[in-house]
C-alpha cells in the first residue's frame, strides 16, 4: 500500500512531505514510509497544528539519473 502524504512544503531546495501519524508510533511509520519513498534525504518527526507527522526531505536540486 502507498502511503501518500498529508501535505507537502517546497524548500529552496528540497520538497518536504509530511504523513499524519495519527496515533500510530512514528518510528514504524517511518520503516514503512521507507519502502515506498527510498530517495528522502532526511527524516525526522514534527509537531504541526497539534498534530504528530513524520516528516520527509528530498533533496530537488540533485540529477534523477
């Protein structure tokens, strides 16, 4: 199953997608965001709104290929 993420926010360089985790452990939806988003740079939790989010950074400035 993909997982898609809640919201995302554009850096200068570097798109972030954050994933409610609502309620769950964040550190095993991180594992399982890992399978589907293998290409983030950075991981980390967030508190937005109230809210827990594991939060991915991928880098844009870098060549796909």
């Amino acid at each position: 199953m993909i997982l898609y993420p809640d919201f995302t926010e554009e850096k200068e360089n570097a798109t972030v997608l954050y994933f409610n985790a609502g309620g769950r452990d964040p550190q095993t939806l991180l594992r399982e965001l890992e399978s589907t988003y293998a290409c983030y740079s950075a991981a980390g939790t967030v508190q937005k709104d109230g809210k827990t989010y594991v939060a991915l950074e991928i880098n844009t400035d870098e060549p796909l290929v």
